[in-house]
C-alpha cells in the first residue's frame, strides 16, 4: 500500500512532521506494518502533546519532542520487529514479563505491535545523559539508571496518559513506579537544569540515598553491592584514624612510601622494554578477554596514568596533615560515613515522604518570591502543585493519599490561593478564607486539561452550599459545604 494510503488509512492530515517521518522511512528496511506502527504512534503524539505540555509542564517543546524522537529512528534503530502473540518470539517476551527487548549495540528492537510499546521501546534505545554533577563515584551507576528509566516513563506518558481528550493516568504501564515518582519531583523542582548539588543539597541527598539504596537492594550487581560494603567499611575505618592523630600521621607516612615505591618500579618498567614486555604479560594473564591490553604501547600509556595519579596521592598525603587541612578532611570523611550508613539505614516509605515533604518546602520558598511581573510562575506552579498530587506512588495510591503529606500540601495550597489572589491571577469571591481554601483545594484533585477553563456555580439552600465545577460548560465536580451562613457569588470564572 502507498504512504499516502496509509496516511489516510489512520485518517492523518499530511502535515510537516509526517513529511519529515516519511523521508526517514524510505531508507529504512522496515516492514509495511512497523511503519504504519511508526505513523500511528506519531500521530497520536501530536494528538495528545498539547494536554501533555499543559498538565505536565515541564516537558520539551513539542517540536524538540518530536525531532529527537526522529534523530533517535534515523540514526540509532537499524531494526525493529514485531511481535504476534502465540508466537515464539512473544513466548520469550511474555516468559520474561516484557513487551519489548531493545538490543543498544545492535539498533535492534522486539516489541508487540502497539504504539505506546514501540515509542518505549525507540526511547529506552536512546542513551541518557546524565545532568546531576556527582560528588562520589559509587553514585554514577544507581543514579544513571534512574535518569535512564525516569525519563523513558517520563517521556512515554504523552500517549500512556492522554489520548487529545483526557488525561487519565495508567500506572500499570509505568516501568518503575519508584524511578518515575523520583525523578517527576527533580523535573517538577527544576525543570530539565537538574538539581543542583550545591543550592539543593538536601534533595539531591535524599534522591541519592534512594537510588543507591534501590540499585543495592533490586539491580543484583554482586560486585557493585560488595564494593559498595568494602568502600563503607574504608572509609568507616579512616574515620577511627583522624580521632587519633600520631596514629594517622603514621598511616599517612607509610601510604606516602608505598606510594613512592610503586612510582619507582613504574619508573624502572617504563625505563626497561623487557621489564615492561613482562608486565605486559603478567597483567594480561589475570584480566578477562575483554579487559586485556591491547599492546605493550597502550600499557605505557597506562602505567604514565598510575604514575600521575601515585603523585596526586602524595600531594594529597602532604596537604591532609596540615591543620587546616586536617580538620576539613575529617568533616568531609565525617559527612560522607554518615551518607553511607544512612543509604543502609533508608526505609522506602519514610524516604518517600522525605522526599515529597523537600520538594514542597523548596516549591513554598519558589512561590514566596513571586511578584507581579513574573505571576505567570505562579500559574506554573499551581500545574505543577496539582500533577505533583497525581504522581502514583503505588499501584493503588496517588502523592496526594498520603496523610502524612495532608499539612504540608494544605500549607502549598493556601499560599497557592493566596498569592494568586494578591496577585490577581485568581477572583477574590468571598472574604471567608476557610470557605475560600474549601472550595479551591477542589481544584487540585480535578483532572480537567485547561485550570483556565474553570467556571464555578455555587447555590445555597438549607444551610447547605452546592459547589459546581465545570470545565467550560462540561460540569466536572459537586461538592456540598454545611454552613450556617453564606456570602458569595453564584457564577466565578475563576482566572480573571
């Protein structure tokens, strides 16, 4: 069938974004139905994107979307196969709870024939970056796999969760409810900067502590699990020798010497083709195939990067026995045991509130500096307060069930209606603040698209106020208030 069948098949208008799929799949060996798949799934992106960059806020620009999406296809997947079911290819899927198999090295994607699967799948093919600046090694690996499923989910709900019409969250297609619920709150913080170690400190902590605790607990990496105990004990160990200092002046002396004999005999193999044809040998023996050296040349290069680092530690040696130096040092040490054994010590549900309790405070001290000619924020956040509400953090629970979260999401929500009323962004209808906050919260339990569309009608009979909320003329919520006495208005357009 020709594309342009198949365009009006999926009853697609041909636009730009279509046009510029089209030419990538003409040099791609894709089967007919992989890029009926492909034009199918682009089209419900552009259907649903706009709701996604109303509701989520901070997401990319549609267009930014989209061509990474087609930068991924043209350059990063060589093939894609799909799948039927009651075949042996969705036999191995289905025995290993998959959907889709992505192959990085290869370009290679398996996946069942549907339009959230194979976007999924083209985005898991995609290699993250990481953009949180990293103060210790053993993070790098815990947190990458964070970034990389966080962004996936991310990234995929503008066709798991919205569909042009709703907005209806589907957990049971979140990969990793953890991951996602982590890294929505750095999104939601940030934005796409990241959270900064040094201004977010406490955050950037808590969302570590989680993630290394996470990869300890569920990854089954044995070695990154037993580096990770040696490490502690290390520097748990160190820790003992900075309270009592002959003892650690010593142990610095004597690291001071080994390494000064290591830099000797790197300096007689580096002095010596024999010598150092041996070593070559020697080391190749141990390591596996993969990590062997690849000549006598390369291991040079190595041993002149060993040399370097040995002085590095010598100069180090040197400056951690100066007062000064000394004293810095042991605070450091003292932080990061306390980092260690706090990653050991980390409950997931008390982390989870940790986590959500930081985020509202540092979204309270944002929302206390906005004024009047940056009250566009303010609509921002009050988006961004209502989807951090919606963030599952179970398969049964929302953010927002959370009763240990009530107070602090209660004080958000008042400063919320505050601001947005000193800043009139919002009508003031009624002078009672109890009343005011009642009827307003409802706002951040609605799942309507557009907050701007909000009508409210209110009525009062028999001591009871009827509360309706409609999204232009689609009523959405009633809610009943028991109050001895009323004033207010009977229609609110809500933003003025």
């Amino acid at each position: 069938m020709e594309k342009s069948k198949i365009l009006s098949k999926l009853n697609i208008d041909i636009k730009d974004y279509n046009n510029e799929l089209e030419k990538i799949l003409e040099n791609k060996l894709f089967s007919y139905d992989v890029k009926n798949l492909l034009l199918s799934m682009l089209y419900k992106i552009e259907n649903a994107y706009k709701d996604y960059e109303v509701v989520d806020v901070e997401v990319p620009s549609k267009r930014e979307y989209i061509e990474n999406l087609f930068n991924i296809i043209k350059e990063k997947c060589l093939k894609i196969f799909l799948v039927k079911s009651g075949t042996p290819e969705a036999e191995n899927l289905e025995k290993n709870n998959l959907l889709y198999k992505v192959d990085r090295k290869n370009g290679e994607i398996v996946c069942f024939q549907n339009e959230l699967v194979i976007l999924t799948a083209i985005l898991t093919l995609d290699a993250t970056q990481t953009w949180l600046e990293m103060p210790y090694e053993y993070m790098e690996t815990p947190i990458f796999l964070l970034l990389k499923i966080g962004k996936v989910d991310s990234e995929a709900q503008v066709i798991r969760d919205f569909n042009g019409w709703s907005w209806d969250i589907d957990r049971s297609k979140i990969k990793d409810i953890e991951y996602n619920y982590i890294y929505q709150t750095m999104l939601l913080v940030n934005g796409r900067k990241g959270i900064n170690n040094k201004n977010q400190k406490k955050l950037f902590n808590i969302i570590s502590k989680m993630a290394i605790k996470k990869y300890l607990s569920e990854a089954n990496d044995l070695e990154y699990n037993e580096n990770f105990e040696n490490l502690r004990k290390q520097k748990q160990e160190r820790l003992k020798l900075f309270d009592n200092k002959r003892e650690f002046i010593n142990q610095i002396s004597q690291e001071k010497k080994d390494y000064s004999k290591e830099i000797e005999r790197i300096d007689k193999l580096l002095n010596n083709n024999e010598l150092l044809r041996k070593e070559y040998y020697a080391r190749n023996e141990k390591l596996p195939n993969k990590q062997k050296i690849f000549s006598v040349s390369y291991l040079a290069g190595i041993l002149d990067k060993e040399r370097a680092d040995l002085i590095q530690k010598i100069e180090e040696c040197n400056k951690i026995i100066l007062p000064k130096e000394f004293v810095e040092q042991k605070s450091k040490l003292e932080e990061e045991v306390k980092f260690l054994n706090d990653i050991i010590d980390t409950n997931k549900d008390t982390a989870l509130i940790e986590l959500a309790t930081e985020f509202l405070e540092q979204a309270k001290s944002i929302i206390l500096k906005i004024n009047e000619e940056h009250k566009e924020k303010l609509i921002s956040w009050i988006y961004k307060i209502r989807c951090y509400r919606y963030i599952p953090i179970n398969e049964n629970l929302y953010m927002k069930d959370m009763e240990a979260l009530n107070p602090k999401f209660e004080e958000i929500i008042k400063l919320i209606i505050k601001k947005a009323q000193e800043l009139k962004i919002w009508d003031n209808f009624s002078e009672d603040k109890v009343l005011t906050y009642t009827i307003l919260r409802e706002i951040f339990d609605t799942k309507m698209i557009s907050l701007q569309n909000l009508n409210i009608q209110c009525s009062y009979q028999n001591k009871v106020l009827t509360v309706e909320y409609y999204d232009d003329t689609i009523i959405e919520i009633t809610k009943k208030i028991d109050i001895d006495n009323v004033k207010i208005k009977k229609k609110i357009k809500l933003f003025i």
